[in-house]
C-alpha cells in the first residue's frame, strides 16, 4: 500500500485574496510627507501573513507595507478610475 502526502499551497487568507489581483501592479505610496515608497506590488510576506512585499524600483530592494494599506490603495485606484 502506498501513501501520498500532498503539500498543498498555504491557504490564502481573505484579505490575500482581495489583493491577489493587484499582484505586479505599481503602487506610489506616501508613508509621510517627503517618503514615498515606489515599486510593485510581488506578494505576500512568509513571514507575517498580513503584509505585502513591495518590489522597489531599484531591483535589489524590497520593503513591507501592511496589506490592508496595499488593499486600500488599489481599491482607491479603482474607483477614483470608475468615477471618470
């Protein structure tokens, strides 16, 4: 008898997958006045499930902003475009 363990993809939380449509998409976001952070949106942080891993422009750096900031602003993108 042979057995199979499957390791499945973590499962996303609601809020990863609201945002998971948003993944590679540019984000400008002031953190306070004269600091912008710059870059994409690549994912998920392994290592706190409610953050998102910006991709800054310079290739070799990353940062973390909260998931629900990243969420927010998206969807603000979204409806400021469906207002015009």
């Amino acid at each position: 008898m042979q057995t199979h363990i499957t390791m499945s993809a973590p499962q996303l939380t609601g809020l990863q997958k609201r945002a998971s449509k948003y993944l590679n998409k540019a984000i400008s976001y002031q953190l306070r006045p004269g600091e912008v952070i710059e870059g994409y949106f690549s994912g998920f942080d392994p290592n706190s499930i409610d953050r998102a891993v910006i991709q800054m422009s310079n290739a070799a750096d990353k940062t973390t902003l909260p998931l629900m900031t990243v969420l927010n602003y998206f969807e603000g993108v979204e409806d400021d475009e469906a207002l015009s």
